[in-house]
C-alpha cells in the first residue's frame, strides 16, 4: 500500500514487558510492517531489550523512525549527551547510520 492508498498506524505493546505476550505479539506484526517508528525514552535512553529487538527489526523493516521522549527534562548539554550516545550505540549495536 501506498502513502495515496492510505497509512495505517499499529501501536504494538512494545517489548520488554513483564508479560512475553506482549512481546511475542509485537514480533508478529514485523512481516506485515513498511516501516517503524520507536519511541526511546531519555532515561534510560536504550536498554538491552531494545537493542536486541531493534536488530531483529532492522532484518525485516527497511525503514526505521526514532523518537526520543521525555527531553524537555534535559538541559542543553544533557541533550547534546544523549544524542551523541544514542547515535553512538546505534550505529555500533544495530548498524543504523545517520541520514
């Protein structure tokens, strides 16, 4: 489906969660994805889980999205901090360059 066809949004339950349904029901939906959009919090701004979810992701989706929340808790140099950590561990942990 094109973006003149439509887009349709899917809020999957995220992964890491206490209960591995939830994980295993966000898995499930990666075949039927064109893109991804993750939502990375500023504290901690990438766990583990993530990272291993986000190489498995990168197999399947060619087309990844990365939001950062809850930055407006940060000064300017703590921002200048994350971004550069955040770039630094994708780029080293899921291949993921700069545009």
């Amino acid at each position: 489906m094109g973006l003149g066809q439509g887009v349709v949004l899917i809020d999957t339950p995220g992964i890491g969660s206490t209960f591995q349904h939830n994980t295993e029901t966000t898995l499930k939906f990666l075949p039927q994805c064109d893109a991804a959009v993750f939502l990375l919090s500023a504290d901690p701004p990438l766990t583990q889980a993530e990272l291993e979810f986000l190489q498995a992701v990168r197999s399947q989706i060619a087309h990844l999205f990365f939001i950062l929340n809850k930055v407006d808790y940060l000064d300017t140099q703590e921002m200048s901090s994350l971004l550069h950590f955040v770039k630094k561990v994708l780029q080293e942990h899921a291949g993921i360059e700069e545009p």
